[in-house]
C-alpha cells in the first residue's frame, strides 16, 4: 500500500478536523460581551483553551482515521459520529459567542457531551483507541459545561 494511501485518512480527518475548529474560532468572538461576564475563579485562563482545543482537535482526527482504518465495515457510522460532533461544537460555539446565549449554550451542550460519549463508546469494541483518544475530549466537554453552568449563575438570566 503506497504511503499516500495509509496517510490519506489521517490528512483528511485532519483537514475537516481543523474546518470545524477553524468555524469554531471565528464564532468565538472574545469582545466586551465575553469579557463582562463574572466568570467563575477555577476557570482556565484564556490562552490555555486555544491549547486544549488544538490538542482535542487533534486527538479527534486521529481517532476518526482510526476508526476508518480498524471499522472499515462501519466507515459511514465513522464519519456521521464525527461529523455529528463537529456540527454540534460548532453550534454550541455559535449559541455561547455569537449569539452571547450561554443559556440556550447549556441545553446544547448536552447533545453536544452526548456525541463526544457516542464517539467513546461507539467504538470500544471494536476500536480501543479510537475511544481513549476520545477521552480528554469527554472530559473537558465535561468541563466546559461546568463552566457553562457557572458562567449562568454569575450572570443570568440571558435574554
């Protein structure tokens, strides 16, 4: 198998990885909005989640290659998971910065925790390493909507 082959599944989960993130990036507008909410004091200082993120990206990519190479009888559930799971931190970007609703944000974030589980467990038996890989993203989804909730208590109601 020549090696454009064996790395195509990797560079493209990597670019459309990297679409989401990028789409993701522009609706978070870090303005004068973001910046007067009362934020809780465990939160992470901003530039860390740029960090975290790029890493989670990452990670996902290369768990969808994963699953693409080790499933190859499941490829479409591979990439309807994955791409479930882009749209939906996609729009949860969009309700939190764009729409500067971190309420409508939070019952998101639900479906958008739920993808990331699917991508965990969907996988495990056939897949260990898809769902390890997929693990720091659970987590800090589980975190985020902490900070979500958080972010609500300091300053809502949202309208």
């Amino acid at each position: 198998m020549s090696r454009w082959r064996r790395s195509r599944p990797f560079l493209i989960a990597l670019a459309l990885s990297y679409v989401a993130a990028g789409i993701g990036g522009v609706l978070t507008e870090l303005g004068p909005w973001y910046f007067s909410l009362k934020q809780p004091s465990w939160k992470p200082p901003d530039a860390a989640f740029g960090v975290i993120w790029s890493t989670i990206f990452t990670l996902t990519a290369v768990s969808a290659a994963l699953a693409w190479r080790d499933v190859p009888h499941e490829r479409r559930r591979v990439w309807v998971l994955f791409g479930l799971n882009a749209v939906l931190n996609i729009c949860w970007s969009a309700l939190y910065f764009k729409m500067q609703r971190p309420d409508w944000a939070l019952l998101e974030w639900f479906l958008l925790w739920l993808s990331v589980l699917a991508l965990v467990v969907g996988f495990w038996k056939n897949s260990r390493w898809t769902s390890y890989l997929n693990l720091p993203y659970l987590l800090w989804v589980s975190i985020a909507g902490l900070l979500n909730l958080a972010t609500l208590q300091l300053n809502g109601p949202f309208a």
